[in-house]
C-alpha cells in the first residue's frame, strides 16, 4: 500500500482550502506515521479508546479529530487534548462537552451534527434543530461551533448525494459567520461531488491507506 503516493493523489485533487482529515481508525501506528512524515497532521479516530491510545504513542503536533459518535460519558478522555469533534449530534453531549472542556481550561471546537441520510442510523440534528442549538451553544462558554457535519447516505444514487449534500450546504449557508466557517462532508467514496457541493472538510481513510481487512 503506498500512502504516500495516495496522499500526494489527493492532495492534488481537491482544492488548497479545503482541509483533509486522514482518517486512520483502526490503523497501525507506522501507517499513520508514513502520512505524518509526508506532512499531514490532521487525522480523525471514531473510538475513544483508540483515539486516546494514538494521542499518547504518536507525535504531539498531531491534531485529533474525534469523528464518530461520542457517548457522553467518554467526552473526559478525550477533553484535555481533542482539537476536533466532528458528530456533536444533541444538546446534552454539548453541555458535557463543554463541562470537560471547562475542567480542563479550554475552549474545544465542534461540528454540529446534521441529519441528512435518509438511513435512520445515522445521528444528528435535524435540519430544523439547527439554529437553536448553535444559539444554545453560544450560552456556553468552553465550547465554540467552527461548523457542520454531515453525512450522505450510503447509496450508489449520486443523484440523491448531492441533494443530501446541497441540502446540508443550504442550512449551513443560513448560519455561517465569522466563528462557523467549516463544512465537513465527503469521505473517501463520495468526496469530490461533497467538494463540488462546497464541503470545505473532507474525511478520507481507505483512498489513504488502502482498504480495511
């Protein structure tokens, strides 16, 4: 598998502003460090306990992005150094967020979560939720929304991807300002129609590093 070569691919393929994470859940630490020594340093893990294992192997100008659903009680491990969460998917996980964040004396940066698969599966927001819970999460003062996340449904009908995406771009569209400016969508299979629906954030592991066993 040459990550090198994939990584060097894909960075010529989307734009300078958009930022790409690499996500390496479940991969071993030498293949992350082919990534890092080719210059990334954005990498998004979806367990916790994973997540806090790679934090304390690994070098520490690595920023982790926790990209999966986050259960409450794991926020702790992760608040004291976490530069990222991606799935902020309900009121209470932003409270607990924000307590963590507070014990630890820092102010973390989220991406609220939105609904837009049509699979029941999927977490988030719902489009129409989204106003009140950035306005709620103005009240705290350790959290900051930078953004919003989202995720298409797992289908091979690109049609209905980049209406699920655009849909996306639309509410952010109604709440960006100075603080929210990021949109992630788009993952290794459906990145470029995310791109070209204005994803400014792209999740991308197996075009990276090569199928999962």
């Amino acid at each position: 598998m040459d990550i090198k070569a994939n990584l060097n691919t894909i960075l010529k393929s989307i734009p300078k502003e958009v930022t790409l994470v690499a996500v390496s859940k479940t991969r071993q630490n030498s293949a992350i460090i082919e990534a890092y020594q080719q210059g990334q340093r954005i990498f998004g893990e979806n367990k916790v306990q994973e997540l806090v294992q790679k934090f304390e192997e690994l070098p520490k100008d690595i920023n982790w992005h926790m990209i999966g659903h986050l259960q409450t009680n794991k926020v702790k491990f992760i608040a004291p150094f976490v530069s990222l969460i991606h799935g902020v998917d309900s009121i209470k996980l932003l409270k607990e967020i924000n307590k963590r964040a507070k014990q630890n004396n820092r102010v973390i940066d989220c991406l609220l979560q939105v609904h837009i698969a049509t699979e029941s599966t999927k977490f988030g927001f719902d489009i129409s939720e989204v106003n009140e819970a950035v306005n709620t999460a103005n009240e705290y003062q350790n959290i900051r929304i930078v953004g919003l996340m989202g995720m298409a449904t797992f289908t091979d009908n690109k049609q209905q991807v980049i209406q699920e995406f655009s849909s996306l771009k639309t509410v952010f569209d109604t709440v960006k300002n100075e603080h929210i400016t990021t949109l992630s969508m788009g993952m290794s299979g459906d990145y470029q129609l995310a791109i070209e629906q204005g994803s400014s954030m792209v999740r991308v592991g197996s075009a990276i590093f090569g199928h999962r066993n």
